[in-house]
C-alpha cells in the first residue's frame, strides 16, 4: 500500500508540474522528486521483501494493509509539508516577502 499510495501521489504530482510548465514556478519539480524518490524506496523495500517472503507477498493481512496505508499516508503528508517550507522559503512570487513587509496582497 505504501508503494502504491506514493506511486499515486508521484504520478499526479507529476501530471500537475507537466501541466504548468513555464507557469508560476510553485517547485511542482522539487515535490514529484520527494514522491519518485519515495516511490523507488518502497518498490525496493517490495522486492526485498518478495524474495524473503515468496507467494505469502500477495497475501498481507488486514492489519498490515491497514498499517501500511496510514504508513503511506504519512509519508506523502510528511513530503507535502517539506514541500511547503520549501515554497514558503523560496518564495517564488514575493508573497510571503510582502506580507511579513506589511504590505497587502492584491487579488
């Protein structure tokens, strides 16, 4: 579940920077990088654990699943909030620069 959930969040986070190339630069790229980089740790971890497991692999419990869903929930809320400390501290439209400067925001 873990590589699936990851996988998911990988390839809309990929859709949606495709999308917006040569737009507003929101670090779209930085954010499909966390995922991609989860994603291939989890793809090695399922192979890894297919060749120490065989067949009984395809047949996880209701609570592993279970665990390892919140586990990949986690792991992609986690990868969200690094991704908006990054977009808070790069700042890519002077935002955040203009409000801390007390200047208002327009539209």
């Amino acid at each position: 579940m873990t590589l699936l959930i990851t996988s998911f969040a990988a390839i809309a986070t990929t859709i949606i920077w495709y999308a917006r190339i040569g737009k507003a630069d929101y670090r779209l790229g930085t954010l499909a990088l966390m995922f991609w980089g989860a994603s291939i740790m989890w793809l090695v971890d399922a192979i890894f654990e297919y060749a120490e497991l065989g067949s009984e692999f395809f047949e996880p419990a209701a609570g592993d699943m279970l665990n390892d869903s919140f586990l990949g929930l986690s792991v992609v809320a986690l990868g969200l909030i690094i991704w908006l400390v990054v977009l808070f501290v790069k700042d890519p439209e002077g935002k955040l620069k203009n409000v801390l400067k007390g200047r208002e925001i327009q539209g």
